[in-house]
C-alpha cells in the first residue's frame, strides 16, 4: 500500500475513533446523570474521550504524512551569453585605388623641323590639327589650317612614312606640289611639307 493508501486508511480509522468515542461521552454522560450510574458513566466517558484524542491524534499525524502535490519541473531554455571575445565582423574597408603617375613620354617615330620648332610624330597613324600648329605658324596665319579635321596625316605603313591630307580646305604641299585628294603619298627624309603653304616644314626620321 502506497502512502497515499495508509494516509486515507489512518482517516477511517480515526473517524470511526471519534464516532464510537462521542457516542462513549453521551453515554457516559447519560448514565452518571442517573444515581448511582456513575460507576458505570464514568469509565465510559473516560474510554469515550481517550478515543476522542486517539482519533484527533491519528487525524493530526495523517495530515502530516499527507504528500503535497508536487510541482511540475519548469525547465527553463539557457540562454547562451555571446562570448567577450567573440569576433565582431569588421566592415568592408574601401578599396583604395592608387593612381598611377601617368607617363607622357612619347617615343619619336619622325618629327617636322619648324623654323622655330618641332613636331614630333609618334605614332603610326598621328594627325595634326589646327592646335599641334600654335606656336610654329604665325598667329595671322593659323586660321588658314584646318580646325574640324585634321590638316593632314602622317601614316607609317611597311616601314615606310607616308602623307595624306584630310581633305583640308586650303590643301597640302609636299616639295611644292598640292597632294589634297591624292591619297596618301610617301615620304622620304628631307620632304618638305607645307600645311595650307603657309609654312614649310621639313620631314625626318629617326634614323635619317
């Protein structure tokens, strides 16, 4: 028998206890009223409240042993505290684009001797404009040059240097003669050309 079993058991018992010892006390009473009914009254009254205390007794002890009702575990989630030292990510650090120093060093192919310069060509297709003359033609004269195309084009094809002009208003010379729209001519070392035959300047090579 469980506890449960012996608590409910020790009420019954003490019950039956206290009814049986109350019904002792009213009779113990009723006959010590009558006389000479005491010899018999008391003795009972005496067991009937000995029974009254042993039942309050048994009561009392199986409140006692009476289990309280357990509490249902409350099971609480833990909780996972971040670490200190836990790595913070780090925003993206822009990228730094260095410029470079950009180098304007051109290598000569050729160059045009002016009277009081050079133009250096440098390239295998170089054109030149109205502003590659400032500075050389004289100020009065620059208009005569071509502004929206170029005066003409020096071209470097098979290891030779040849001359084109770009369909200019006033034309080209070479060594005197006029070369607009007669496609391209070949240069040699010591040409002399002449934009708009306002100036002359003379073709070299490198290695003329």
């Amino acid at each position: 028998m469980g506890e449960r079993g012996t608590t409910a058991a020790s009420i019954v018992v003490a019950v039956i206890l206290i009814i049986f010892a109350l019904i002792g006390i009213f009779f113990g009473l009723m006959l010590s009223g009558f006389p000479g009914g005491g010899i018999i009254g008391l003795p009972i009254l005496f067991i009937g409240l000995i029974m009254l205390a042993a039942g309050g007794l048994l009561i009392y002890n199986a409140q006692r042993r009476a289990p309280t009702p357990r509490e249902a575990p409350h099971y609480v989630q833990p909780v996972t505290e971040p670490s200190g030292t836990a790595a913070i990510p780090s925003a993206p650090s822009p990228t730094r684009v260095v410029a470079q120093p950009v180098s304007t060093t051109r290598v000569a192919l050729a160059y045009l001797e002016a009277p009081n310069g050079r133009l250096i060509v440098s390239s295998i297709d170089q054109p030149f404009y109205r502003s590659d003359f400032a500075g050389i033609v004289p100020a009065g004269l620059l208009d005569t040059i071509s502004q929206s195309r170029p005066q003409f084009i020096i071209r470097f094809r098979g290891g030779r240097f040849y001359i084109e002009d770009s369909s200019s208003t006033n034309g080209t010379l070479l060594n005197g003669r006029q070369i607009r729209g007669m496609g391209m001519q070949e240069l040699k070392d010591g040409d002399v050309i002449s934009p708009a035959g306002v100036i002359n300047l003379v073709f070299r090579t490198v290695s003329g």
